[in-house]
C-alpha cells in the first residue's frame, strides 16, 4: 500500500477509486464550461460591437 486514503480516512482501494467514470464526467463538465464560457464571449463581443456604431 502507498497510504492512500478514501475520503473516510479508511485504506483506498484501487478497483473503487477513480478510473474511467470519474474520468469521463470530468472531461463532459470541462467540455461544458468550455462551451458556455466561449458563448458569454461571443455573445459580450457582440454586444460590445453593436453599440460601437
């Protein structure tokens, strides 16, 4: 064992931690901030655009 822990304090085991699942929600939530992230930009570089003229 390296002393890895679970969020109890007890021994993590490696088969139930992580892996893949955690992995792949991880990458979606990113992805999803990403996205929302460049639409609050284009949409306020817009805006800003508009009321240049």
């Amino acid at each position: 064992m390296d002393g890895t822990v679970d969020r109890h304090g007890h021994p993590a085991i490696k088969r139930k931690s992580g892996g893949w699942l955690i992995g792949s929600l991880l990458l979606g939530v990113c992805a999803r901030l990403r996205s929302q992230a460049l639409s609050v930009s284009l949409s306020l570089y817009i805006y800003h655009l508009i009321y240049l003229f």
